[in-house]
C-alpha cells in the first residue's frame, strides 16, 4: 500500500522573536520569495485532504533553510550566517532538526509498518530570476535514476495535460531533483521500493496575479493527484 506525505519546507516567513533584529530594517525582504515561497501554504492545504499525513514549517528559510542539509554552504542566510557558532547549533536544534527529523520519522514509521511513501515536497518558485523569465507553470522534479519516481511523474503530467492542455508542466525545472534537498537526503535514507520523493515546484505568478487561475490550478492538482493515488492503490492491491 502506498502511503502520502505532504510537506512545505517554505510555508511561511515567520521571525522567532529571539531573531527579530537580524532583519533590522530588512523586514520587506522577509514579504518577498527570498523569505518564502510564495503560496506554497495555500497550496499545501488544498492538497492536504488527499494525504495520508502532512508537515508544514512558517519560519523563514533567511533564518535556516530546511531544504539543505547541513554543511551546505546556503544552510544559513546572508542574515544567519554571520550568527555565532552557538547560535547557529540552537538555530538547528530549535527549527531545523525538529523539522527534519520529524519528517524522517514519518517515512520511517510507514516504512516500518510494511508501506511505501509517496513523499510530495510543495513548494513555488519565482517567476522571473535573474531577469530571466522561467518557463514553466509546474515543475515535478524526481531521481531520473528513480523508475518509479519517474514513472509517478510522468502520469502526473499526462494525467494534468489531459484536464488542460495549455498547461507547461516540466520535469526537473526549474531545479533538479537529484540536488541538494529534502527528498535528495530521504532517497539516501530509503530504497526506491520505501520512498518515492517528488517535488512539486509551481509558478508564483498565478497566486500573486491571477487568483482565478490560481484556484484552477490547485483544484487541478488536487484532482489528478487524487485519481493517480487510487489507481496506484488498485494496483497494488491486484499485483
Ligand atoms: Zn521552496
């Protein structure tokens, strides 16, 4: 049986009083996509009902960014990373490791009771970057190494496109799956038949500027994303 785990590394752009006057006069930052992704909560909660079990963090990732691993030279922000070592540890014990290690436990729990976990990280990404425009309104980025992590969205994107053919759905953009992250970190804790971990990646601009297209889009994902889990379920329970 499959199970599905929903997370949102970059839900909010919350400040921990204790880290307030890091962004002294930089507060409008934290309002932009360099705080958080844009619409990636919403998006979350829409998709929410469909998933077995979900975990979401509202802190900033200027503060620690928990779709890094540690060591990363981007672990901390501009604004964190000149904070003193003992600072920094507590920043990962407080937010970081909490996160993560929650999120662990939850694959592994499902992993222990015999399942296997379709891990959806949600996230959004900026339309323009660099003044260059991207290309896309969906990315699903996998493991190409990963048959079942491409198979899974390659029917995502079939099963999208035959709701709306106008959509740009692409795989491994703008980012690729195999860098560093959450899922890339997950796939050297579990095998290919434990964990299947895809990350949904979808254009801001329809949340900041098409709020009818927004609505459509989300209801879309939720809807194919519904169908595809109860056709995996039937095969497995007829293999
Ligand atoms: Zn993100």
């Amino acid at each position: 049986m499959l199970r599905l785990l929903l997370t949102c590394e970059h839900g909010g752009n919350t400040v921990p009083p204790a880290y307030e006057a890091l962004f002294n006069g930089q507060e409008d930052i934290l309002q932009t996509h360099r705080g958080y992704d844009i619409g990636a909560l919403d998006l979350y909660q829409s998709l929410r009902p469909v998933a077995d079990v979900g975990f979401y963090s509202e802190t900033t990732r200027l503060l620690v960014e928990l779709n890094r691993s540690i060591g990363h030279p981007k672990l901390f922000s501009e604004f964190s990373s000149m904070l003193p070592e003992k600072d920094r540890q507590r920043l990962l014990r407080q937010h970081y490791l909490p996160y993560r290690e929650e999120v662990e436990q939850m694959v592994q729990d499902f992993v222990s009771a015999g399942r296997q976990v379709l891990h959806l990280s949600v996230h959004t990404f900026t339309p323009v970057l660099d003044g260059e425009e991207r290309q896309a309104d969906i990315g699903l980025l996998y493991d190409p190494k990963r048959k079942q992590e491409r198979a899974f969205s390659r029917e995502w994107k079939a099963a999208l496109l035959r709701q709306d053919k106008k959509l740009l759905v692409r795989f491994n953009y703008p980012y690729l799956g195999i860098a560093d992250g959450l899922t890339s970190y997950m796939r050297r804790k579990f095998t290919a038949d434990q964990y299947v971990g895809i990350e949904l990646e979808v254009n801001q601009k329809y949340q900041e500027h098409h709020p009818e297209r927004w609505h459509q889009l989300k209801q879309l994902l939720s809807d194919t994303l519904k169908v595809l889990l109860l056709e995996k379920q039937e095969e497995f329970s007829s293999s």
